[in-house]
C-alpha cells in the first residue's frame, strides 16, 4: 500500500490502481515447467481477443 501511494504522489494520480489484478506468481523448478511457460508465453497473445479481460468484452459479473 506504501509503494503504491508513493508511485501515484509521484504521479499525480490519487487512488489510482497500480498493479496487475489476479497476478499469478510461479516458481519455475525444472525444464517442463520452463518449457510450459515459454509456450504459454508465446501463445498467450493469440487469445487476447476472447479474454475475460479483454475490456472490449462485456464482464460476465
């Protein structure tokens, strides 16, 4: 919360959101799990226009 008031003082954006929402941390332990995120990493943008995120798409909630 610290950082956060900090970047937006510097800013000059009050209350605004800095961070990534649902941001998901992975500890990478072998080649697999490497190999499966160079390949998520890689494809991900291919769906990006059928993300849940994606603001052009109306929120299910």
């Amino acid at each position: 919360m610290a950082v956060t008031k900090q970047i937006n003082i510097f800013r000059e954006t009050p209350g605004t959101p800095v961070w990534q929402r649902n941001y998901y941390e992975h500890i990478i332990r072998n080649e697999i799990s490497l190999q499966k995120i160079r390949d998520y990493v890689h494809t991900n943008p291919l769906s990006w226009n059928t993300d849940q995120l994606h603001p052009d798409i109306p929120s299910k909630w």
